[in-house]
C-alpha cells in the first residue's frame, strides 16, 4: 500500500505588483493536476483547501510555504522573512476543490490542471508585514502540500447539508510530485497608477477618402469602413501607445500569462499607413452567434531580445485630451471578403494598451523614442473595449449599404 499520492504542483503570483492601496489586490495562483503513475482511480479526488498550501497565509505562518524578500545591495540574494506575527493566523473556511482522474485523460497533462486563487486580504496580517518598494517571493517549503483531507469522491464537500461528514478521508499524504514548484515573485507598491475610462464608440460608413489626418488608412480598398472614436473620458490628456511590444502588468497563470493578455497586435486606433488594424474585430454570425471571423487563439507574445530597445517610437503614441474623441476609419474589406450572405454582427474584444498621464511626445527622447525613465513604470493597461455591436448583411457577396 502506498504511503503518498504525487499532484503536480505549481505556483505563481496572479500579477507582479501587490497594490498596498487594495485597488489591485495580491492574488496566488496554484496549478494541480494528478499525474502520478500510481494514481489509477478513476474518480475526482476532492481535497480540503482549509490549512493546506492552498491557504497562503496559514500555510505561512505553520511553515507550509516560505516568504523571503530580495536583498537590495544584491538581487541574487533573497533573505528570508520574519513571520513570527502571523502566529495566530487561523486556517480559511471550509472550502474543497477537485481535481479530475488521468484515468482516460484526452487532453496533454499541461492542459488537465485545476487552477485556484488564494486571493490576500489587504487588511489582514500578512498584508501587514509586507513593505512597499520591497520584492518579495512565495515558495514550497518542501513537497508537503499540507492537504488535511481529502477523498476520492464526486462531491463537492466533506459534509452533507445537515452537516454530517459525507465519507472519510484518505490517509494517504498528498504530497508534491516535482523537485521544484515554480514561485510566487511580486513587488509590494504603495498605489498604483491608473488610467481613465475610455469610451470607444463603432459604426459602418462609406469608405470614401479624407483629408483629415485624424483618420487612418486613408487609401481604403473597399466601400464600407469601420468607423471607431474613442474618447478620454478622465479630466487630464494621456498618451497611449498603439503598436510594439506592449508592457503593463498582465495576469499570469500557473505556467505562464493569460492567453491575449500579453497582446502585440497593432490597436485599433493606431494611425499610420499599413495593413488595417482588425485583429481585435471579430465577425458573428448573428443568427447562430458563432464567431466566424477573428477567433484565432493568440497565444502569448514571442520573445523579444532582451538587448533590443523595448522603447516606443514617438510614431507608435497618440495622445487623448479630454472630451476631444480620435476617429479612426478602418478599412474591413479583408475581414469580410468571403462572407456568405446572411446577416452579421462585428464586434471588439477588449485590448489593452500600455500609457503615461500627460503628453509624452513633447518629452521624446533626441533617438525619436519615448525617453527611458518614463519606461519602468509599473501601470496596469488602459483598456480599448466597447460594447457596441455592429450590424452587417453581406448580399451578393458584398456589404449591402441600402439601409
């Protein structure tokens, strides 16, 4: 009979920035999946959270995890933290997750994780001996996972609802498959900077070429054009980068980011001469509401080589003043070519862009790029999203535009 039950196990911080002001609270991210040779039941295995790994600051305070802060006369070092007022720190709520069988698993192993946040509260103790400015970072202590109960079982709690335990628990140890499980690195900021509301606004219009220098893709190739304005609704001018490597903080999975979180595509209200800017447009088909267009999985964003100049060019930032919308005529004659007819939908996933209060192209370095020091700020994104919805019939294979 075995001892122990191996879950593959992985951490990482939910963002890079705990927020002591709470307007972006500190989130831990674990990944589980049940990959062990042994591990041939083909139920759920259903663990208690309450006083496991899974429960950051108890986990903490009894030794279950580690905390140690970056030693800032060397980066390399890392020194391990005080954690003797987390003492009284009492284990969370009964709270259980499941974790699948790999028993007749399809999907890769990388795919087959159950993923839970152990969200910080900003007022509570652990909150309270992290100091802004710092870096700090969460690991394993050992391959304990600390789980206190657990059971193969195809409920959702240890208890019945008249309170009565449901099963027994295993005794079996669950304990951590890898020598490593990844970590938890963040740095603790006082506030962070947050960008205004903007308000993004879409309609069709005839695609006939302007004279304005606000409007984009002025040579348009078809005779119907998106027409996108999006207007600063704050009360102070930013500047909003519209193409390049984009950098704010992102939210991050057990493995790696979000998928289109770390997004690279050119914005939708990005100005210059090139292919139009619709890779955050996507085309529904309005009776079955399938996506037919603009669907495709981005992924994250490739490497980049870290001794390249991760500046914005001053071409590659608009600003928005306040009230003052910038109109962008979009040219969706690529988008739509091919369409069968029938009625249609386009609509726009929400994008974020990297941005700085005030006008930056009045402080452009003298290399015609955004100057270096306004470059490691920490921001979360502004956000280009709408929530409108654009009506399309394609008859004869064409945008009908007798309406």
């Amino acid at each position: 009979m075995m001892n122990e039950l191996r879950i593959h196990t992985q951490i990482h911080s939910r963002y890079r920035v705990f927020d002591a002001s709470g307007n972006l609270p500190l989130s831990i991210v674990f990944g589980l999946c049940r990959r062990s040779p042994a591990d041939t039941d083909p139920r759920p295995l259903l663990l208690e959270i309450a006083g496991s790994v899974l429960d950051v600051p108890y986990a903490l305070a009894h030794g279950l995890l580690t905390l140690h802060e970056q030693d800032p006369e060397d980066a390399k070092q890392w020194v391990g933290v005080d954690l003797s007022r987390l003492n009284k720190v009492a284990a969370k709520e009964a709270e259980c997750l499941s974790l699948p069988s790999p028993v007749n698993r399809t999907e890769h192993w990388r795919d087959a994780f159950t993923v839970y946040q152990c969200h910080f509260d900003v007022d509570g103790e652990l909150a309270s001996i992290l100091e802004p400015g710092k870096k700090y970072i969460i690991r394993l202590a050992s391959e304990d996972l600390g789980v206190k109960q657990w059971a193969y079982s195809d409920r959702e709690q240890f208890v019945n609802n008249d309170g009565k335990p449901s099963h027994d628990s295993e005794a079996v140890k669950l304990v951590n498959s890898k020598p490593t499980a990844g970590n938890a690195k963040f740095t603790v900021v006082k506030s962070l900077s947050w960008p205004p509301r903007m308000e993004t606004r879409m309609r069709l219009c005839a695609a006939s070429p302007s004279s304005d220098s606000a409007l984009a893709n002025a040579k348009l190739s078809s005779s119907t054009a998106l027409e996108v304005s999006v207007i600063n609704t704050g009360s102070d001018p930013v500047t909003v980068q519209t193409r390049g490597r984009q950098r704010f903080l992102i939210p991050w999975g057990p493995f790696q980011p979000e998928p289109d979180a770390d997004y690279d595509r050119i914005r939708i209200i990005d100005a210059t001469p090139h292919k139009p800017p619709t890779s955050s447009l996507q085309v529904v088909d309005s009776a079955t509401g399938v996506v037919v267009r603009g669907n495709e999985q981005r992924g994250i964003s490739p490497l980049t080589n870290s001794n390249s100049d991760q500046r914005p060019k001053a071409e590659n930032v608009v600003t928005l003043k306040p009230g003052a919308p910038i109109i962008r005529k979009i040219d969706i004659g690529a988008l739509v070519d091919g369409l069968v007819d029938r009625q249609y939908k386009i609509r726009m996933q929400s994008r974020g862009c990297r941005w700085w209060h005030g006008e930056v192209g009045k402080e452009e370095g003298e290399d015609g790029r955004v100057p270096a020091h306004l470059c490691g700020i920490i921001i979360s994104p502004l956000m280009l999203e709408s929530q409108d919805e654009v009506e399309l019939r394609i008859r004869d294979g064409k945008v009908d535009q007798s309406r």
